[in-house]
C-alpha cells in the first residue's frame, strides 16, 4: 500500500493528492473526483494515518524478530527534478530511531554509506537517479532493538 501511493497518489504538479485512482495507478480527476473539498478532504486524511500508523509501528513498537522492525519507503522523482538529495527520514521520527539498511535505485542495490549526502538520512541523487524507482529500506536502529528485547509484542 505505501508503494502503490507513493508511486500513484501524489500530485506533484500541484503538490496535492490524488484521491482515486485506477489499478494501473492512472489519476481519475473527472467530475468531482478533482474537486479536493469534499467528500476527498477525509479521504487525505484516511489515508495518511493509515501511511503513518504503518511507519510507526514498525519503528517504534519493540519486535523479537527484526524483520518485522523493517519497512520500505518508495520514491520516483520526475526527470526535470533539481533536488540533489533526498531526506528519507519520516516526519515526527528521532533520527536515532532508525537506520537505512538498503538502497535500491532501479532495481540495484546501493551500500547506503556511499551515497549519504549531508547527514545520515539524506541520500545523494545521481542525474541517473532521476526517473527510476528508489526504494530505501529502514529498519529499527540496534541500539533501540536491544533496549526494548525484554518487552513482548
């Protein structure tokens, strides 16, 4: 689900949001659909808490197994993007929390050490980089994990 709307339902010509899309990830904007005002202005918010509360269980409730500590953010910047870096940590997250475990661009796996920019979680962009698929896996930081090993899930 966090890919499909990363990918489909953001509106970055008008930095906004697409409410409905088809399977394929085509933005329906007919009719009321591109009206944001209604019955979509909860459909933003249904949605981001359901991004959210996904983001902040995997990074902050204590797991045995540190598989389930793991998720993947998506991002596919346009080709005309002048953004040289990308900040993956996610809003409201210590970055003490979190470490990046993985950087895929295009399907290749990146060692994330090599291609940090600025600080730990901005992640450096190659002109390359722009129009591909990014996938950058974060994951509960060790020290966290082992602070909270005696907790049940």
């Amino acid at each position: 689900m966090t890919a499909f709307w990363s990918l489909f339902s953001l509106d970055r010509d008008r930095s906004g949001i697409f409410f409905r899309v088809t399977a394929d990830g085509t933005p329906i904007i007919e009719g009321h659909y591109g009206d944001k005002r209604g019955h979509s202005i909860s459909g933003y918010h249904a949605f981001e808490l359901n991004f959210l509360a996904q983001v902040y269980q995997r990074s902050y409730l204590p797991h045995k197994n540190r598989e389930y500590s793991t998720f993947v953010m998506n991002f596919h910047l346009g080709t005309r993007c002048q953004v040289p870096a990308l900040n993956v940590l996610p809003d409201f997250v210590k970055p003490g929390d979190l470490e990046i475990s993985e950087v895929i661009v295009d399907g290749l796996a990146r060692d994330p050490r090599q291609i940090r920019a600025g600080g730990p979680f901005q992640i450096r962009l190659e002109p390359s980089d722009l129009g591909r698929p990014i996938q950058v896996k974060l994951r509960q930081a060790e020290r966290r994990e082992e602070s909270s090993v005696s907790t049940s899930e």
